[in-house]
C-alpha cells in the first residue's frame, strides 16, 4: 500500500539558523553536554549512542566542487539518485559516504549509509541529523535548534523545457522519519526548497513530525515545478536548483531523517511515482551466523555458514519476473601468498518458487539457493593462513518491456542492481563490518557492560586460547589520559557470571577512522562456549566504542547498574569489539637475545634501528599494550619510528624461527 502524499505548503517562514561551531571546539565537553541531556530525556537509558568520527584528518576540507564560485555546468533533465552507486564503507576513498559532486553542489555533511535507513527503496539513504561531515555536532549548546545538514542540487537547466511540457515537471522522493537514527522532535521538520531565477530560495514543502508516522516506513512525496506561486520570477531557467534542509537540534546524532530516491524530470503527472526499476534494497546478510568474520580453525573445526539473504525492492505498478545471479571470491593466503578463486553460486535463478514473480511496489527478502562449500578446498584451503570471501549479487529483470524506459532515458535503472559484501576467516571473531554509524556508552561512572560472543560447542577447547581483543575507541569520544578497567566474565544464565579475566587501568588510545587497537590478554587462557567482554565505566571521562548498525546485536549487550544485569533495550547495532583466539606467539621457546643482533641507539627518541634478521617484531609497554610503528629497510639495517613517542620503558619483540627474543629499549 502507498503512502498518502505529504501535504505541499508554500511560502513558509524560515527559521533562524544557528552559527556553525569551529571544529576547533571543545569536543570533551560537547560530549560531556551531549550526557548530559541524554539523561535528562531518560533516566534509566544507562547505554546510549553518541557522535562519532565520520572522515580522516586528511579528508575533512570541503571537495573542490562544493562551495566554489565558478559557474558550475548545468545539467538536463532528468535528475536521478537513488545513492546506490555513492561509495560507502571505504576508508581508502576521501569521498566515501559523501554525496557524489556531479550531482550536488552542496551535502558535505549529510551522511550517505547504508545502516540508518530501515526498509529503504534501494541500498544506501541520505541522512540528516545535528552532524556536520566530521562528525561533530554543530553546536556545543545543548538545546540549540537551527537548521542542520543541506543538500543541494547542481544547477539543473529547466530553461531548455518546451512551454507545453512545464506544467509536466515534478520532483518526486522518499523519506523517512527516524529510521535506525533518533526521532525527531514535535517542532522538527524536513524542508524542500526551490531557487528561482533572481536568486531567491522559495520553501515550497515541509514535512513536519506526525504521531502517525512509522519509524519503519519510507513514505513517498512528489512536487509539481510550477511558477503559479511565483510573482515576477521562474523557476524554468538555465540554472535551477533545490534541497533538502532538517531543522532540529544542533547537539548531536538527533533528530533524524532519511531521504532516498531523488528523481526529476518533464513528462510527469501528480501520480507518477512508478519506475521501471528491480533495485537491491540491503547489503547481504553475514555469511557466518552474526558473524562477519570468525576465526578461521573454528571455521573448519565445526563450519558455520548461516542462510544469506539480501532485500529487493520492485519499484514498478504491476507484477515483473526478476532472476537473481550469486558470484563468490575466495583469496585464500597461504604463506602470505594470495590464491583467488571466483566461483558461480547462483547462475539465473528465480528470486522466489513462483518464478521470480514480483508484485508492484514489493519489498522481498531472496535467500540464497546455493552457498559457499566448506568442503571445497578451492572455497577454503584449510592449509590457508586467512582467507577473504567477496559475495556478490546481481538483480536482472526477466524479459523487460522496452517501452517502459522510454520515458526515462536516458536512465536504465541499473547501478542499483548490484551489491558485495566482503566476510573474513582470520583469527578473530566479528558482528561489525569494520565502519562505525556512530559510537555507543555507559553514562553513569561505576556501570558496566558486557558484550556477549558465543562459539560453536563443537569446537575443541583446545582451540579456543583467548589471547585479547580488538576495539575501536573513536577519536572523538577519549581523551589522551583515559584509562579504563576491560574485564572478561563467564555466562550463568544468559547473564555475565564470574570474572575470568581483568585488565585493570588500560590506556585507550586515540586511533583514526575505523582503525582498531588491540588489548593484549598478558597470559592467554581458554575460554566457555559463551562469554561477555566488558569494561567498567570510569570516575571521570566517557569510554565511547564505534557502533555499526548494519548488523542489529544489541540483544547481546548487558548493563550492570543499580546492583544487577539487564539485557540492553536502549541502542540497536554492534560494538566494533573482536575477540582473537590462538597463542600469543607461535614459539617453542623464549631465549636470550643473540648478540648477532643489534639494537641501536638505545636509549633513543623513539627512532633506532635493527640489525640483523629476524621474522617479525612487536613493541609492546611494560604493561602489554602494542605500540604501533613504522619500519624501513636499509642496506643491512631496519629504521623502526615510532609515531609520537611518549617516554618510558618498552619492550621488543623479536621472533626468529621458533624462537622470540626480547629487548628492553628507553625512549627518552
């Protein structure tokens, strides 16, 4: 069932708009502020989800293209993006979750995911919320409200439109109120805004919150380009524009909304919002259970390969036949040596039993018919040091009707039709799938929580050597003299039980985008079938960890507060924390250091060098934590640096063979 078209209201009053807070501001203590109003709205929410960083240090000046003067190109009708094709979840690429420049002229900071939207047409959804590109809030005043995000269009020529097609002209779109973000308020609203020709912007709709409104729901909106408005001024001209503006409050990750599927064009009526368009709707479910990645001696001690499944959404009025084709890559590394190996899993299948029949305007979950096989050595070489496995669907229409794209085209509606999602077998277990949404914490100094992970009771014991964990602490959220007590409980009941493990006064580092730290556990020891890590939140300061949405575990978190244990009600998502299994080292035996192999100088300023061969090394504090560092060989010697080095004591870390070798070094 469609939804009901928004209301269209003209000519409203714009709202003040609060000034933007440097970045240079005290992020400790907007977060601080954050809390505190957090609290204020509920009390008894003792894990709640914070800001967190959203681009490197490197990426957070404006693109080139954004907020330049020079007259940009305009482009022709039609207008479309459905922010399929906007690169997510990729560190690598400065332009990442940004809106792609040859479309928008302006949305640095609105957040392009394909996490905070729930039941979107196709994957990926514009988000808008109280953060800038960074991922600060725009002010540090707690109930500042002002308009927020914008995204603009580049100016499009509605010049070149004959007279008699203009009363044909409609943009049309999706939103969502909330979704997986934070509701917006009452007096919160979306506006959609048109420039005229003289300059002017003209708000021509604005959706306000409703108590009707379903959090689950993208609801659809479409809006004549009319002049009938206007007294003296067109919007038919060569340099036309639009966008979206949410007003709300400026503190945080709140008040969100979601806007997917952006489409204008000439030839249109009132209720044209049907596309010749079979688009992939969801990333592809994890290949291991909840698990995006496992360790790889569980993997084959007892497989577990879950049913995947991925959404498709059929955008079109009437019944169409869709196939569906399923691609794996497996790398399997042997010795550091790559083996790829691309195999077809589902070659032109049906995406149900009747024929890959869907009906207008349907949302289906397809399932995989085929899956991975464990048992073949070309899929996973048990001999394999890790192995990496790419998934990669394509959606087909079957036996489409030419004549539906000829109002559209150029367009055919194909960059949607394609998905990969990438699961890894290493060492480690994982829910994330390595890129924080926002972040998540305790706010009361004295609780705690406990993140469960489970492991497959046929799994040997010997197998499962807990050696640490790897966990994101997003930059933003700890300051440089954190310290926090980890602790790792068995389970009674569903609920944390004894206390195996702690790991008292550990220093959280700053770390950058997405990037993991590992906690060392100083005596590896095995671990039950079901366990919680955890942490204890501190007297003063927030332990804030990266929060992925995509994948939903928050049944599995705990909160200790007021004398007892409850099961998480309050934050959807997975804690970026992975559990290592295996032994510390693969050694045989400790020795002396050989004095063929020179460590010099020593003390140093946190730059020395190694002479000698050796296997590989590690730099880790008197207390166990690793150190990360930069080394380059020379003629016969290693230049090791280590990155802004703090006084004190280390210890190095060398592996030759079977043998390790450890070398206390000062930096001083």
């Amino acid at each position: 069932m469609r939804a009901k078209k928004v209301k269209i209201n003209n000519g409203i009053s714009s709202h003040r708009i609060s000034p933007l807070i440097s970045l240079k501001g005290l992020w400790i203590v907007a977060l601080f502020l954050v809390c505190s109003f957090g609290l204020t709205l509920n009390t008894f929410a003792q894990l709640k989800r914070f800001p967190v960083q959203r681009k490197n240090s490197t990426s957070f000046s404006k693109s080139k293209t954004e907020g330049t003067r020079t007259k940009a190109v305009s482009l022709s009708l039609p207008f479309w993006d459905d922010f399929s094709f906007t690169p997510v979840n990729d560190t690598s690429n400065t332009e990442s979750h940004a809106p792609l420049t040859s479309l928008w002229s302006k949305g640095r900071k609105v957040w392009i995911n394909d996490g905070l939207g729930i039941n979107s047409p196709t994957i990926n959804v514009a988000s808008f919320d109280g953060l800038d590109s960074v991922g600060l809030p725009y002010s540090l005043e707690v109930l500042a409200n002002g308009f927020r995000d914008t995204l603009q269009s580049q100016p499009i020529n509605l010049d070149e439109v004959l007279a008699g097609d203009r009363n044909s002209v409609y943009l049309s779109f999706f939103y969502q109120w909330q979704g997986n973000g934070e509701a917006p308020d009452a007096a919160d609203y979306m506006r959609l805004e048109f420039k005229d020709n003289t300059g002017v912007w003209r708000s021509m709709m604005t959706i306000n919150t409703k108590s009707s409104f379903d959090k689950t729901i993208f609801y659809d909106t479409i809006i004549q380009i009319n002049d009938a408005s206007l007294i003296n001024a067109s919007f038919f001209h060569d340099t036309f524009q639009f966008r979206f503006k949410n007003y709300g409050r400026e503190s945080g990750p709140f008040d969100t909304w979601n806007i997917d599927y952006v489409y204008l064009n000439k030839g249109r009526t009132i209720n044209d919002i049907s596309f010749p368009d079979q688009a992939i709707a969801s990333p592809i479910t994890p290949l291991f259970g909840k698990y995006s990645a496992m360790p790889r001696k569980h993997f084959f001690a007892s497989p577990i390969i879950d049913s995947v499944k991925f959404d498709l959404k059929n955008l079109l009025d009437r019944n169409i036949s869709v196939d569906y084709y399923a691609l794996a890559k497996f790398t399997n590394y042997e010795n550091s040596i790559p083996t790829p190996f691309t195999d077809t899993l589902v070659n032109s299948d049906g995406i149900r039993k009747s024929g890959g029949l869907m009906f207008p305007f349907e949302r289906f979950q397809v399932q995989f018919k085929n899956l991975p096989d464990p048992d073949n050595i070309l899929h996973f070489n048990p001999n394999a040091d890790s192995i990496s496995i790419t998934l990669k669907v394509i959606a087909s229409p079957n036996n489409p009707v030419p004549g539906d794209f000829i109002p559209f085209a150029p367009l055919t509606f194909t960059d949607n039709d394609t998905v990969s999602t990438y699961f890894h077998l290493n060492d480690y277990y994982a829910y994330d799938d390595g890129t924080a949404e926002y972040s998540a914490g305790l706010t009361r100094a004295g609780n705690r929580l406990a993140y469960q992970f489970t492991r497959d009771e046929e799994i040997p014991d010997s197998l499962a050597l807990l050696n640490g964990f790897d966990i994101y602490f997003p930059k933003f959220g700890a300051s440089s003299n954190l310290t926090v007590d980890f602790v790792i409980y068995d389970d009674v009941a569903g609920m944390p039980g004894d206390i195996l493990y702690t790991i008292p006064s550990y220093q959280i580092k700053q770390t950058d985008l997405n990037v993991f730290q590992f906690v060392r556990i100083g005596e590896p020891f095995f671990i039950g079938n079901k366990y919680y890590i955890g942490w204890k939140q501190p007297i003063s300061g927030n332990v804030i960890v990266g929060l992925d949405i995509s994948n939903n575990t928050g049944d599995k978190m705990r909160v200790y507060t007021n004398g007892e244990w409850n099961v998480n009600d309050a934050v959807e998502g997975s804690l970026m924390i992975r559990p290592h299994f295996g032994k510390a080292d693969i050694i045989t035996g400790v020795t002396e250091h050989d004095e063929s192999l020179q460590v010099f100088p020593n003390p140093s300023k946190g730059e020395f060098y190694i002479r000698g061969k050796y296997d590989r090394m590690e730099i880790i504090t008197i207390t166990g934590q690793s150190i990360s560092f930069t080394s380059q060989q020379q003629e016969e010697d290693t230049r090791i640096a280590i990155p802004n080095p703090t006084s004190g004591l280390y210890i190095l870390k060398i592996v030759r063979g079977n043998a390790l070798e450890t070398r206390k070094i000062v930096i001083d």
